[in-house]
C-alpha cells in the first residue's frame, strides 16, 4: 500500500500527483507544490486471470513522510482508499 494516503503533504506532493498520473486517476491536485525527499516508490507488474497486465505504483518509504492517518480520504469523500 502507499503510505501517501496518510502523509500530510499528499495534496500537496508532486511525487504523489506522478503516482496518479501512473495508475490514470484524477489528482488531489492539479499544480502539486512540495517535493518529497527520498521518495521510494515499489513498481509491481500484476498478471490478472484474463492474462492481462497491470503497473501497480506504491511509496513505500519517504524522508518527508508525516503521518496525518486518513488524508486522502478526506479529498476523496466516499471512495475506497486504494490499495
């Protein structure tokens, strides 16, 4: 899982706004201001049962990783948190 989803920065980060633009979902925010330090993002090829595949990106770790659990959600009323 990406731990951007709770970071206090994720409306603001520019290494999360690339990580949407990777899965081809809206951004929190279209001009991201703030660059993350150290950022280390897992890329996971994902074979499905129709033999297609998917790029799952996820932030592991971050040097600028502040816990604030539950941001995301709050930009995103109602959707279910990815994963």
């Amino acid at each position: 899982m990406c731990i951007c989803i709770n970071c206090r920065w994720v409306d603001r980060c520019i290494t999360y706004h690339d990580v949407e633009n990777n899965h081809g979902v809206d951004h929190i925010c279209k001009l991201p201001d703030f660059k993350a330090k150290n950022p280390f993002i897992h890329v996971t090829i994902i074979k499905n049962k129709k033999g297609d595949y998917k790029t799952e990106w996820d932030v592991q770790s971050c040097s600028s990783f502040s816990e604030e659990f539950g941001k995301w959600s709050k930009y995103n009323p109602g959707l279910e948190v990815p994963l």
